[in-house]
C-alpha cells in the first residue's frame, strides 16, 4: 500500500473534550466562549485567525498559541486576532486538517503522520530508531530535508514557518512488553500509517488503527491489548488508567509543524508575515520548553495514579525490526543511502 494513500489519523485528539462545543456549532456561529476572545481576555481588532487546538488550556499544544498571540500583541499590535479553541472543540487532527484546505481554520499544529497521505515523504521523520535524540533531530530538519519538506506542505495548502517535536513515542501496556518477542501475538492500537502498521508487524504484532479518542475504550474492554504513544499524552488522555506501563522504548520521535493556511498566509503582506514567522519561531522555542517540563510532570501524574517506567530490553532486537521498515519504505522516501545518511549524521 503506498504512502500516499494512508489515511489520516486523529493522532492527539481529545479523549473527553472539556467544552461542549462541536465543530458545527462553532462554525456556525452559534457559540462563542472565552476562548475567541484575545490574548488578554477582550475582543480584539486586527486579521480574525481561528486556532484550532486539540488539547486543553494546561497544555503545550495550547500555551504555544497563547504566547504567540502575546508576542503580536507586542510586534505587530491590531494585525491579529488570534481566536484560539482548545479542546479538539474544531474536531480532531483529520476535521482541523480539512478545515485548514476548506479554509474555515487559518492555524494549527499537527503531526507529519496526520499529513501524510497529502505529503507521504514526511514520514521520514516517523522512521523508528532513526533519530539518537531531539537535538539531532532539530539539526536534520534545519538543513536541507526541512526545507524540501516545507516546500512540500506548501505545495498541498499548508504553510509550515517551523516543525516542532511531540517527544519520542513510547510502548504502553499492562504488562511489561520489554523485549520485541513479548510483543509478538498483541493487538496493539497504531495510528493509521501503514508505516507504524509495518512496524510493529515486523515484531510480529497485530496492528489494529483505532482513533484516538476510542482507545481508552478499547484498552480498558480489551480490544487491544497496548498501544504506543508520547509521555505528554500517556497523561494527558489519562492512559495510565488503562495501561499502567509505560516501556522506555523511544522508538520515533513525534515531529510536527506549526502550519497556516496557504490561502490565509498568502493574503498577509510581507510585513505581517515576518512578525507571524518570528512571533511563531518564538513560540516554537517555548513550546519545546513546556514539552520536557510537561513530559517530567505528566510521568509523576501518571506514577501518583500507579503508573510505572520500566526500561526496553534488547535494543538490538528494536533496532533490527526497524531497520526492516528503513528498506521497505527507503525506496518512497528518497532511498536507503538517504536514510543511512541521516542516521550518521552528527
């Protein structure tokens, strides 16, 4: 099955959306909530621009607009009216994508796994045991393979100014699933990317695509028996309910990109595009701080509801299975010498 024809996952939607709002009332005007007012709680003038956020105020994938509207608020004051709704309350990362092609969302963050079937060759980025740690991520994707990508998206409909990083995905379960043979014969929940699908049927796994906001259901019934998924949102959808163990297997790094509107983004003057770049390439920086402050607050959440970490084993066995996905999908993201390349890259 080609990459371009994976379908679109509901990666980070909300599990139990906190507002009641839904995507049609809001578009239709019917309910207006705190939430689209300005950054300092009052209507604001300027350019309206809807935010679509899947999870909630506490969160970094929320904070992150927040700051971005304080910084226009000082750069670029009555240019922008950033209207931010949290919660998945625009849908979650499938309906903000379309919204964002259809026009009725101007922003969003979103995972290169969601935007796949529209620009497959980012699922470099979601290769296993590709990347040693975030920093040498960050260095690849401020060269040339982040420009490519960016030049990609654009030509799809989405503006990227920057990518951000989710933290790596680790193995969740309710039994320590150490090793690649004790993973063999399980029903695991994967996103909907043939991708993680080879993956885990490489360590001899039943993949099963569930969305994200049925998984806890399908967890606690038994209809999977694990899943994988970063610390941040091990937390924030209340997993280690389910599925107490958290295995430190670290095997992809989530990347993402902060994406607009190409027909919003294109009707801005130059000037209020470089205050956006740069109040966003602010925002990035910020974001990355509250995922690693988030990411050590989310594991002592889960550990005071009996969640526990337990290191992977085998890594050579990890890394075997996943060097399996590198050949069968190298051909469709720029060859295997591509990929090695990165992967020595300092």
């Amino acid at each position: 099955m080609p990459l371009a024809a994976a379908g679109i996952s509901r990666h980070l939607a909300e599990r139990r959306p906190a507002l009641p709002i839904t995507r049609r009332r809001f578009t239709r005007g019917l309910v207006a909530t705190p939430a689209l007012l300005g950054a300092g709680g009052t209507a604001a003038a300027g350019r309206p621009v809807t935010v679509a956020s899947l999870l909630g105020e506490d969160k970094p994938e929320t904070r992150i607009w927040r700051r971005v509207a304080e910084i226009l608020a000082r750069t670029a004051p009555g240019r922008f009216d950033l209207r931010i709704v949290p919660n998945a309350a625009l849908g979650g990362e499938k309906e903000v994508t379309e919204g964002l092609r259809l026009g009725s969302i101007q922003a969003a963050l979103s995972t290169v796994s969601a935007l796949s079937g529209w620009v497959p060759e980012g699922q470099i980025l979601d290769l296993p045991f590709l990347f040693r740690d975030r920093d040498h991520l960050a260095r690849v994707l401020a060269g040339p393979l982040g420009s490519e990508l960016k030049a990609r998206y654009e030509a799809q409909g989405f503006i990227v100014p920057g990518f951000i990083n989710y933290g790596a995905r680790h193995l969740l379960a309710k039994e320590p699933l150490t090793t690649p043979a004790s993973v063999a014969g399980k029903r695991i929940r994967v996103i909907q990317s043939p991708l993680h699908t080879a993956l885990w049927s490489s360590f001899g796994a039943y993949p099963t695509p569930i969305p994200i906001p049925e998984t806890y259901n399908a967890l606690k019934t038994g209809v999977v028996d694990c899943m994988d998924l970063t610390k941040s949102a091990y937390a924030g959808f209340h997993l280690y309910e389910v599925v107490p163990i958290l295995i430190e297997t670290g095997h992809i790094w989530a990347s993402g990109v902060v994406m607009f509107a190409a027909p919003f983004w294109k009707a801005l003057a130059p000037p209020d595009r470089e205050a956006l770049t740069a109040a966003v390439a602010e925002g990035i920086a910020y974001f990355d701080a509250l995922m690693r402050a988030d990411e050590d607050a989310s594991m002592a959440q889960a550990a005071a509801e009996g969640g526990r970490v337990v290191p992977a084993e085998d890594r050579a066995g990890w890394q075997a299975g996943a060097r399996q996905v590198w050949a069968r999908f190298a051909p469709e993201l720029g060859g295997i010498e591509r990929v090695e390349a990165i992967a020595r890259s300092p």
